[in-house]
C-alpha cells in the first residue's frame, strides 16, 4: 500500500515584518544586515489584537479549514488528528501542555471519531507526525487522518529582540522564525503517480542539546537559543547525506534514477541550504534538482517550513501534477531524513 | 509476530527532580534487565509530559537518547535510530504502544523503546504538582512466545476544551521555567469504563476473565473503576497509594507492581480528564482453537 497527500492546506498572517524592521527593533542596536547573513527579507507574524488573536491554536484551526476545503473528507471522516508544533499557545503568553493540542483541535472541528495525540519533534514536528500517520495508514491501523502544526513562534524572535547582548549571540538564530501553519491529509489510496514513495528519519543525539527552545530566565517569554557553529556544520550536513545514499543503497535505489524534478529543503537558512546543495552534489558527483524556497518571504516557519513551500509553488504552478520532490527535514536533536514524494491529486 | 513486553523499569530516586534524571535510568535499566544493547533500539517515543525548565525544543527524546548513548552518531552500517515526544496527557503511553505495532509491521525494526513519566518544571517537590515525580521505560519487541497486544481503545469527550495546563509565560515574568498551572479536569471515569468495554467486546473476552491495571488519577480510581465495571476486587489492580499519581508512566508503575497470571489477559488503562484508553496484552501466545479473534 502506498499512502499519499489526499489535500493540503497553509495558513499565514496577513502582518509582515522585515528583517530590516526586526533588526530596528533590537533593545541593544546592531549594525547588521539579517537578509544577506540569513536569505530572509520578511516574516509573517501573528495579530495581536486581543478580538482575533492568533495564538498557535488559531493558525492551526485556520490551516485545518484551508486543507479540509479541498478534501473529499468531511472531519467526522478521519480516523487520526495529530499536532505537531513546537508551540502550543493558546492565546496571549498561555503556552498549552495539556490536553492535548490534537484533542483540543479535533473537538473543535468536530473530528469526533479520530484519535487524537500530539508529535513534538522540532522543526521535524510534520515531517515525523506524516512519518507517523503513513506507518498507521500502512499498517492498517488506521485509513486516513490529518498532520496539522501551527506555529505561533515569533514571540521567540521578540525575546531575541529584548535580550540580545552578545556578538556570537545564541538567540541570533530566533531572529529568522516566522509565524504559518500547514494541515495536510493523508490516505492509502496512493498509486505511482500520486504517492509517498518513502519517508525515513534519524536522530543522530551527540548534539542534541545545541538548540534548546524553553522560557527566558530573563524576561517574561518563551526563547531559543542556538549554538549555530555546532549544529550546523559539515559534519552534520554530511551525515544526512550518507544517511539518504546508504537508504538508496540499502533499497536499490540510486541518485540519478529517482529522478527527482525539485528539492524542498528546511527553511532555515538561505546561505545554509546553497551549502548544502553542493555538498549533495559533490557527494552524488551529479546535479540536484530545483531547489524550492519560501524563507525569503516567510523565514523559518519551523515545523511547518516544507509544507509551506509545498503549497506555495503549488500555488504559483511551479509545482505540477506529476511533479516527483525529495523532502529533507532537519531539525534540533539533531534529526535528519528523506521523503519522496508524487504529487498528483493535490495539484489538480 | 506479536509484540512483546520484553522488559519494564521504573525510577522515583529521591535525590533528582529531574525527569531527564529519572527517564534515563529508567531507560538503562530496562535495556540492563533484558540484555538489549542501546545499539539495537530503532526507535524512542517519549511520552513524559512536565519536564525540566518548561523544555519545548528539542523533542526530549532526543536528550534521553544522548543520555543513554543511543545513536549519538550515524555511521554506514549503524541501526539508524529514531526519535521523538509523543504527547496525549497521561494517555500517551498506549498510543505509543500503538504506533509502535505500526512501526513493527512496516519497518524492520527489532525494538522500540518507550519512555514515561513527569516532573514539576522547577524539577523541585512541590505541593501544587498533581503528580509524582517518575520516570520509566518500557521496552518492546517482537515474540512468537506471547499474545501480544490488542486494538487500543480510546473514548474521550468531544466537547469543546481549554488547556488545563499551561505556562501562564507573562505572569510568570523570569520564572517561566518553574512555572505551571494546573486548571480542573474532568473525571474520566465514564470514558474509562467504555474503553474497558469496548476493548473486551472486540477481543472476545469476559469482563470477568480480565485482569484490569489501573492507573491512579486518584487514589480511588482502581476501586470506582471496578465497581462501574463490576469485577471483583482482586481483579482491579491499583497503584500503590503512597507512590502518588505517576501519570503518563501509570502503566509502566502498574505492570511493576503487579503479579498476575501468565495466561491472564491484562488491560493497561490509563485516564486523564477528557479521554481515556486502555489496551489489552496477553503475556501467553493464545491456542488456536481457544482464540475467539485474530492475533496480530
């Protein structure tokens, strides 16, 4: 059985704040171009107007109705409701830990005969919650279910903004986020041209603490801090580039015949991913597909990130039926993979 | 193959308030105990709810994977190892059984390891916590030698619901590592109930032929649930009274405590405010002819 994605829906706030604008608005003032050093010019970031707040649970609730408006499945359909954010928060400065966000979502679109949990794995929250649902739909444990992440993560980046002191910062990295949600359905009604072909991850744990996303001890707010020159090395690229080539290797698979159209990398860093490009093109000694981005416009989305740039190429038709992407993820812990997937349905 | 129970830890050390503390014991005591090598492991699902300072990124998981070595690196050769937090309150630990058998029957994964337990953020003993301060693990695997487990059952309201836990981030100001505040809940005891009953309904099984564990949201949670489902006492185990509530390791605390007959089936059942589930394992491989449903 081949699972795929029956429908797919985003959600963005209307607000945009440019990095130019975030830099500004640093307590301690820095002369530093944030777009050329990161490749993202704009952010989105949530209302924060106490009658339509947009807290975690709305973006998600709103991503739930964009995708379920283009699915054949009405909410008392699905089997499954997942939640996968890195953000829980239910309105101003309320960050949730029970119940769950899933329940809670799920009583709120009237899914009432899905199970209901959440997955937090980072900005691998989606990538493991579809991982997930595709080995339940698989397994025949269940026929279908949702993925949803909404991430109200910009009051990280005004931590940032309050508390940033150093010239090696470690909340420099809290400055990309941006605020999205995504929702995507799943279903085993998957074929060749319309299918998860696979999707596999890893957590490789000797740096599992470099990026630690928890309450300031300083200010009132939820913080990141990133140690970016021990996460985001050569060493670590690498690894999730032999990881994918032992996968083709162990499954008979090779670079050039998978015949990829693009590539969706996580949206973390604009410089970053170029590197990691050549690094996959050295290391396959062949040419990588179409790179795929949205970071310019949206930043870091976290765990919604590949969902977010799925839609919108979608959206401007780069993206078409048949249209065959490698999906990486990468997150904190430090978690690596691969998805392949057809897309078929979701650009008709 | 079923799934098995290969082997079962728990950890309430008095000198840590620290869940990473006590979930990483708990994880190496249990690979100690069944003789499984860290390296084996393809997967780690943490079900723990309250953790140290309020930590929302990375998944835990993959601190208690560091802790007990698991996977620090990948080499060409290597399991690759897997992990991350699976949420649901204290529920959370039968849906990662679930998904476990998920992974069992499309991977080809020899064991997953799963992680439970709490802590107050502060990792201090407080009064206000609701719940004990544990960790534990349980490792699972497969065996022609067992039953293995049945079809989760989950029944939970559908009313409309607000967090009853939260980090109120902006009156804590500073302190939002130590902070949580607890709001009430309802009582699952309803939904307990029909999960119990739907569960022996679909594994063909007598309520009197159960062996139920029980989970202590309160301390007279085993004894109600009992008498609602109309089993015998000694058929009702409850969590001893004064280890307190370990919440998301309820079930792992339970198994530990009980003896219970090697051919009996066992429900594991765990019950949080909204939603309850429970999942019936059979520790003894089921005689064809005797079985009334299909294994898996």
């Amino acid at each position: 059985m081949l699972t795929r994605f029956e429908s797919l829906g985003t959600y963005v706030p209307s607000t945009v704040m440019s990095s130019a604008e975030l830099v500004d608005s640093l307590a301690a003032p820095r002369t530093l171009d944030l777009g050329a050093i990161t490749g993202i010019e704009n952010r989105r970031v949530y209302n924060r107007d106490p009658a339509d707040y947009e807290s975690s649970f709305t973006l998600a609730r709103k991503a739930i109705d964009d995708c379920l408006s283009r699915s054949d499945y009405a909410p008392e359909d699905l089997d499954v409701v997942v939640s996968a954010s890195i953000t829980r928060t239910t309105g101003p400065g309320e960050f949730g830990f029970a119940p769950s966000f899933a329940l809670m979502l799920r009583n709120a679109i009237g899914a009432k005969n899905a199970i209901a949990f959440d997955v937090s794995n980072a900005c691998a929250g989606m990538s493991t919650g579809v991982m997930v649902l595709d080995r339940m739909i698989r397994s025949g444990a269940v026929r279908n279910g949702i993925v949803v992440s909404g991430e109200q993560i910009t009051p990280a980046a005004e931590t940032a903004a309050r508390e940033i002191s150093e010239p090696y910062d470690p909340q420099f990295a809290a400055l990309t986020v941006g605020d999205s949600a995504a929702a995507v359905v799943l279903d085993g009604a998957g074929d060749a041209d319309d299918a998860i072909h696979y999707i596999e991850l890893m957590t490789t744990s000797a740096a599992a603490q470099h990026c630690l996303g928890m309450p300031s001890d300083r200010s009132a707010g939820m913080a990141l801090y990133t140690d970016n020159r021990a996460m985001q090395n050569e060493e670590r690229f690498t690894t999730s580039i032999v990881r994918l080539h032992d996968f083709f290797n162990e499954t008979g698979r090779t670079w050039t015949e998978e015949e990829f159209d693009f590539l969706i990398h996580h949206q973390f860093s604009g410089p970053a991913i170029e590197y990691l490009v050549r690094l996959t093109e050295s290391h396959f000694r062949a040419e990588v597909p179409e790179v795929l981005n949205v970071l310019r416009e949206y930043g870091n989305t976290a765990s919604t990130s590949h969902y977010l740039v799925l839609r919108e190429h979608l959206r401007n038709g780069r993206i078409r039926k048949g249209s065959k992407i490698l999906v990486i993820p990468s997150a904190s812990g430090m978690v690596y993979g691969h998805m392949s997937v057809t897309i078929s349905r979701l650009a008709g | 193959m079923p799934t098995a129970i290969v082997a079962y830890a728990t950890n309430a050390d008095p000198d840590t308030g620290s869940y990473l503390d006590n979930a990483a014991r708990a994880a190496r005591e249990c690979l100690d105990t069944a003789g499984v090598s860290v390296d084996a492991i393809g997967a780690l699902i943490n079900v723990g709810i309250y953790r140290d300072d309020n930590l929302v990124e990375p998944a835990v998981s993959a601190l208690l994977q560091q802790r007990i070595g698991m996977g620090l690196t990948y080499r060409t050769g290597a399991i690759p190892a897997f992990s991350f937090d699976l949420m649901n309150g204290a529920c959370g630990l039968l849906d990662a059984i679930a998904v476990a058998e998920s992974f069992f029957a499309v991977d080809s994964l020899d064991y997953v390891l799963l992680t439970a337990g709490d802590a107050h953020p502060s990792t201090q003993e407080r009064d206000d916590f609701p719940y004990a301060n544990t960790g534990a693990a349980l490792l699972l695997g497969r065996s022609d030698d067992v039953g293995g487990f049945g079809v989760r059952q989950t029944v939970s309201s559908s009313d409309a619901l607000t967090a009853s836990a939260v980090v109120p981030l902006l009156e804590s100001g500073a302190g939002g590592r130590s902070a949580m505040r607890f709001g009430a809940v309802e009582d699952p005891l309803e939904h307990a109930v029909l999960a119990v009953r739907r569960c022996a309904a679909a594994e063909g099984l007598k309520l009197t032929g159960l062996t139920v564990l029980a989970p202590a949201p309160t301390p007279d949670f085993g004894a109600r649930l009992g008498r609602a489902l109309g089993l015998a006492p000694e058929a009702v185990l409850s969590l001893p009274s004064e280890l307190g509530d370990p919440h998301s390791a309820a079930p792992i605390f339970a198994l530990a405590d009980a003896t219970v007959p090697p051919d009996r089936p066992l429900v594991l059942v765990a019950a949080d405010g909204p939603v309850a589930s429970c999942i019936c394992y059979r520790p003894s491989r089921i005689p064809a002819a005797a079985s009334t449903t299909e294994g898996h």
